[in-house]
C-alpha cells in the first residue's frame, strides 16, 4: 500500500469526494538496494504534535522496519542510529506537507539512505477511515503501521504493484482501501500482535528476497 503523496488541492478534492488520497504521485522506483552488508542503522523521531500523532507511533514504525528485516534468512541487521547519519529515518508530518506518505533518497557517506514522511493523522484518510480508527484504536494504528511498512518497503527498493494483496500496492489502481486495512486489522487481538502476524503477500517477500538473497 503506497501512500504516496499529491498535491493539497488534490487531496482536498479527494477526501471531500469519499474518496482517499492514495493517488499515486509518484512513478514506479529504479530498483534500488541498500547496503545490507553491515548494520542498517535507523533514527525514528518521536511524535509531533502538529501532525496528529500518538507517542506509541515511533514503535509502530520500528515494528515495520523489523517486518521488512526478518523477511529474509538470516534478517537484516538493524541498528539505532545518530540521526544526522542514520540510513533510514521516519519522520511525522502535518497534513499541509503533502499527503499519507512519503519515501525521499539521499545518500549518507557515499551509500543509499532514505527518509521516510508518514502523516499518522487518520482524518485526513476521508470519512470511513477517519470514522473507524476514532471508533477502533487497533485499526488506526493498522492504518499507520501499515503505511510505515508500505514506505520503508520503498526505502528498501521495492516499487509499487497493482495486486491488491501486496503492501506495495498502490491505490491509484482503485481497490476498497477500508477492506485493505480491516483484513490486517481482522488478525489483531491486540496492539502487540501488529508486530507477529505478517503484512506481506507471497509476492511482497519474494521481491524482497530477490534484492537482498
């Protein structure tokens, strides 16, 4: 599930139509790898308040990033960073800064890094969504993670697809986002079981795999 970001005047338009901003705003990525050959250092900032964020957010996105690292055997080595040199880095943002989501390369010392932008603000997803996660906490925080693993899928090197049952999928290709997120929702008991039960497809892990053997 990308959420990509598009312009505000866009994003307006979609959340008054019922519609969501998941557009896709940005093309399919070059295939792009990490340097998984030593630690893959990290920085998560904690919650801003201006972006309508949780404090629990900041673990939301360090479960994502372990979810991508264990898809492969043996897993990625994670490993907290400075943030001024971290590889990958989530930040929280307001909605006036672009739209659900965001994955920006840079580089750090010469190697690929990334930063991702994650809106955790759940209104700004329309109606249905917005009405759900004030109603269920465990939805809503499927909502964020899922958008963290989405985004750090795309920090990874992985593009967007047009399955639906990828989290790479990108909804500029349609598809029912509220059954996107109840069928992981719908495995959840718990807030700690959003870090056991697997958001990937069959697909999704064999791409990974594919880059990082």
């Amino acid at each position: 599930m990308s959420i990509p970001w598009v312009p505000r005047a866009l994003a307006l338009a979609l959340a008054a139509s019922s519609l969501t901003p998941f557009a896709s705003a940005c093309a399919q990525q070059n295939i792009r790898r990490l340097d998984i050959s030593e630690p893959v250092t990290y920085f998560t900032a904690e919650a801003a308040a201006d972006a309508g964020g949780n404090d629990g957010d900041a673990t939301l996105a360090l479960w994502a990033l372990g979810a991508w690292a264990g898809v492969v055997d043996p897993a990625v080595m994670l490993r907290p960073g400075p943030e001024a040199t971290a590889t990958l880095r989530v930040y929280w943002v307001p909605a006036g800064a672009g739209l659900y989501g965001e994955m920006r390369s840079r580089t750090v010392d010469g190697r690929l890094a990334a930063d991702v932008f994650v809106h955790p603000d759940t209104d700004a997803l329309g109606g249905d969504i917005a009405r759900l996660a004030r109603e269920d906490p465990l939805f809503r925080d499927a909502v964020v993670y899922l958008t963290c693993v989405h985004e750090l899928g795309h920090a990874f090197g992985l593009g967007h697809t047009a399955a639906f049952a990828d989290i790479m999928y990108s909804f500029q290709y349609g598809g029912d986002i509220v059954a996107y997120f109840m069928r992981f929702r719908e495995q959840l008991d718990a807030r700690e079981d959003i870090r056991t039960v697997s958001p990937f497809s069959v697909d999704d892990a064999r791409t990974f795999r594919a880059l990082y053997r």
